[in-house]
C-alpha cells in the first residue's frame, strides 16, 4: 500500500488517504457537556492506529469514545492508544403495552399532577434541567448520564422543551422525562426528579406516562441508556419490564 497521508479536512474530520484512494476517516463529536468523542472508520488496524494518533495530537485532553460491550477487538485498538474505560452503560428495551411491563395503571402521588410533553411552561421547565443538572453534578456527576449530540445555543441543555413531560407538586415542577419518538419505536434520553422530592414515586409515575403515550400512539417500546453505577435508575427500569439488550463502554483519553 502507498505511504498514508493524514489530514484534517475539517473542524470535525480527519481523513486518511493512499495514493488516490480514501483508505480511512475519523469523527469528532463535541457533546453539549463538552466532552469530546472520537469515531474511527478503517480498513486495516495500521491505519486505524495512525489516525487516532493524529486526531488525538490535533485535540485537547480528555477525550472520549464509546465502544460496544461485546466488541473486544475495537475496545484493544483504542486501550493500545492510552484510553481506559472511564463508565459503563447499559441499554434497556421497555414494551410501551401496559400488560407487556410491569408498570401497570398509572397511580400518581398524592397532589402530583403530569404535564404532557409540550404543555410545561418553558422558563419553569428550564429552571427545573439546571436544577436538576446541578443537583447530579455535585454527586455522581452528569458524566454518569446518557450523554446526546444536540445542537443548540451555547449553554443551553434543554433544546427542545416540546420533547419532555413534567412532574408537578403543589405548584412546583419537581420531576421531567424526555422520550423522542423514532418510527415504531422511542427514545427515553432523561428521566429525572429534583433530589427533594424522590422516594415518592414520581420517576415511576413520569415512565407510566411515558409509556403509556407512546402505546396511544402506536408506538410499541422504548429504549434507554443506564449508567451500570445508577442503582435506583436500574431499578426503576427493569421494575417497568425492561430487558437489557447490550451494552457499551465510554473510554477516555487524558
């Protein structure tokens, strides 16, 4: 093969080129977090280790990728590179059917109503993410949530407020869930209650609506990423039927 040439074709990609032919690519991603995640697309194992070693060169320290559970051969090409496993995350399948989980009849707290997805006022809701945001990060951190590519404003965490039902308690917003609906199946991306107002069933009532939103809309389940750390969030979800179907590896690079 011809000498490998590796450039940066742009802000976010790196390309890998033999003579005349494309032999590789790799990605940046910048999370709303700020964290940095790699994506490499090679043909040999050589190459790979070239253009991870260049983009690595080209960007600051920490940086991050995901790999799967299972796919040992990808987890070494990046541990040979320096990066060690930094969390470990589990993907749920929820049936969105009532009689399909564990769920059941919604049964809501005492004096907790729920706002459907699009009704909560905008500034409240936004008050309760950064409330809520601020509350994880002065304990496990918010590295330990599912993390997502979404464009918006710098420091803005909540980009689209018609996308997340809300938990109400006498007047206050305590609780919010985030389901993104894709074809005949969704996303839950946050479930979340205010620390204050937690052991009282509100994260059970917010999944039952979830859940039973999508069935009225002919959609059939729901999946979901859990940190393997976060117990209660484990619990919940397989309290509501869900069954694990793979799991992923966050790596980093400091």
């Amino acid at each position: 093969m011809d000498t490998v040439v590796i450039t940066r074709v742009a802000e976010t990609q790196w390309e890998a080129v033999a003579g005349d032919l494309i032999v590789g690519h790799g990605d940046v991603a910048h999370r709303p977090d700020g964290r940095l995640f790699l994506s490499i697309d090679v043909w040999q194992d050589t190459i790979f280790d070239q253009l991870a070693t260049a983009m690595l060169a080209d960007l600051p320290a920490p940086v991050h990728t995901v790999v799967g559970e299972a796919d040992r051969d990808l987890k070494s090409h990046w541990e040979r590179l320096g990066f060690t496993v930094g969390r470990r995350e589990w993907e749920y399948v929820l049936p969105s059917h009532p009689r399909g989980g564990g769920l059941g009849t919604q049964h809501l707290p005492p004096d907790v109503t729920i706002l459907p997805a699009g009704e909560a006022d905008e500034d409240l809701l936004r008050a309760l993410d950064r409330t809520i945001r601020e509350e994880v990060e002065a304990t496990v951190g918010w590295r330990t949530m599912p993390a997502e590519v979404l464009a918006g404003r710098p420091g803005c965490t909540l980009v689209d407020p018609s996308k997340y039902a809300t938990a109400v308690r006498d007047g206050e917003y305590v609780g919010l869930v985030r389901v993104v609906p894709v074809r005949r199946r969704a996303r839950i991306g946050l479930i979340a209650v205010r620390a204050d107002h937690r052991r009282h069933g509100i994260g059970r009532a917010l999944l039952t609506h979830a859940l039973s939103t999508l069935h009225q809309s002919g959609i059939d389940s729901a999946w979901a990423e859990v940190d393997t750390s976060n117990a209660a969030a484990i619990a919940l979800f397989e309290g509501a039927g869900a069954r694990r179907s793979s799991g992923y590896l966050e790596l980093i690079h400091h």
